[in-house]
C-alpha cells in the first residue's frame, strides 16, 4: 500500500515492479528530501531573525512610466522610497545582470524574471517588487519587451551606487546577480533587511566552484595531456564544443593554470581565482547560440 512501511521501506507507489535496490535508494533520497526541507526551514527561521538593517541612502532610479508598448520616453528618476506603496510592505528588488561589462543579458537572469513575470500580480498582493539592470532604459526595455514582461516594474541604476553598493558590481562594471529586501520605518527611513547574492552561496558551496558557475574538477588518473576543461553547467546557459580557449579570448599564463589528472588524461584548469564570474559568462555567452552545458577544449596536440 502507498504510504505504510513495508519490510522496513516506506512505499511511495502502488506499482509492482520496483525493485529492492530501487526501494531502497528512493527511500534513501526521501530522507534526505526531507532533512532539506527541515534546513530550508531552519535557514528561513534565520532570516526572519535577523535583526534590524543598516540605513541605506533615498537611492535614485530611472524607469519609463509608460507601457513596453509605448515607446522608451519620457524617462523620469524614481527614489527607492517612492517605490513603497502602503505602510509594513517591502521593497523587493531583483538585480539583473546587464549593463556596463555585462553587454548581453544574462540568460539565467532572463529566465528567472520570466518567472517573476507570470506570478508578478501574485508577488504584488504582499511586496513591491521590480526589476534593477545597469543597462540604460532603452536596451532593458528592448530585451523586456522581446521577453513579454509586461507585467513588471522596470528600473535603470543609472549613475547610482545602489549594485555596487548591495554587491551586485564591482569597480570595474562586473556584473552579478542578487535579490534585495528593503523595509522602510514608521518615520520614513529605509533600512535594507537582506540581500541573497546567488554568487556567495555559489562560492560557499565548494572551493572548487567559482561564482556563478558550477565547474567540476576531474578526478582519476591517466597520462594523455589536454588543454583545459571546463566541466559540468556553466550558469549562462550556453554551450561550446571542441573550442580551443584561445578562439574564445582566453589564454591564461601559466600562471594561472594548474595540471589536474583526469579519467581522459591531465588536463590544464584555470585555478580558481584566474577568471571572474562576469568573465565566465561572458565567454559562455559570445561563444555559444546553444542552450547545453559544457565547454570543452580540444586536445592538446
């Protein structure tokens, strides 16, 4: 029977021909899907914990009043405040990456505000939320209007601080993407409660995985030498084959590279600290119009 524990297996199915290792190993995973649920519980329980945020600054925006399908102008400035619209709401802001060196949307970030876009009237019944590119009005408003979100607020940093400030870019106009909470008091201050940076938690996970991308290093043993690998999913979404690094602008010196053995033979990797997270999907993204997942170099001859 679904859902009773049958010699010591807790059955999720009525179907007959599962077998005992199957049984097992599903068991297995379900454990471990709820000890994920309980930490997502516990992480959240954190969150909602946190005590009070840091004052922030009436940051300036630029944002076009008017509809995707009305053109580009008038183009207006918009403080952070004036994005409030009621007493104990929430200003959540998502920090695309595009702009400056990010000179093509990112691909992952388009798919997530895809989905912002089909729940954004569910999203406005408890928060105010919007959309914060680098890039001027004009070009964010041409991808969004590609894009059909029409049902979002549309935000240009312009010449603020507001990413760099919460994370999102460096000096030099690097790119990153995160979330942003701000809240506002009873007499009109705006602090900012918490800001989920997808780049750190990326880089906690493993020294071995560079933000915003989730590169694998080999592992076993073998003798023929090769270029470097870039293995597993690169987080723009995009794919190359058979590209040797120096057809997609990047030769790193020898010193930033280091010889790992792998089951098809040492390879060359950049070590982690030799390319940047914008770098990385920059590459992904001039090298490649196919949505897969791995980049790989031809051997070394």
């Amino acid at each position: 029977m679904v859902k009773q524990t049958i010699n010591g297996t807790f059955r999720q199915t009525n179907l007959p021909n599962e077998s005992e290792e199957y049984l097992s190993k599903r068991d297995e995973l379900r454990l471990a899907e709820i000890e994920l649920r309980n930490q997502r519980e516990r992480v959240a329980e954190l969150r909602r914990k946190l005590p009070i945020g840091p004052v922030v600054q009436d940051y300036v925006f630029e944002e076009v009043a008017s509809s995707l399908d009305s053109g580009d102008s008038p183009i207006r400035t918009v403080r952070l405040s004036q994005l409030f619209t009621g007493s104990n709401r929430s200003v959540v802001l998502y920090q695309f990456m595009y702009g400056k060196k990010q000179t093509k949307p990112c691909p992952m970030c388009t798919a997530w505000i895809d989905g912002f876009n089909g729940i954004a009237h569910h999203l406005a019944q408890s928060v105010d939320f919007a959309i914060v590119a680098a890039a001027d009005l004009p070009a964010l408003r041409s991808h969004a209007r590609a894009r059909g979100w029409g049902r979002l607020r549309l935000l240009s940093a312009g010449s603020s601080t507001f990413k760099y400030d919460l994370g999102s870019e460096d000096k030099e106009g690097n790119q990153d993407s995160a979330i942003s909470v701000f809240t506002r008091d009873n007499d009109g201050t705006i602090r900012h409660s918490y800001t989920s940076s997808m780049a750190v938690e990326r880089h906690q996970r493993t020294r071995h995985r560079r933000v915003g991308t989730n590169l694998e290093y080999p592992r076993s043993h073998a003798t023929r030498p090769r270029r470097i690998l870039y293995k597993d999913r690169v987080s723009a979404g995009c794919v190359v084959k058979n590209q040797m690094v120096s057809a997609i602008s990047l030769t790193p010196t020898a010193a930033d590279i280091e010889r790992i053995p792998c089951d098809e033979g040492p390879f060359e990797w950049t070590t982690v600290s030799s390319l940047g997270c914008s770098e990385r999907r920059q590459v992904a993204s001039r090298c490649s119009k196919h949505n897969q997942a791995r980049i790989r170099t031809a051997p070394a001859r």
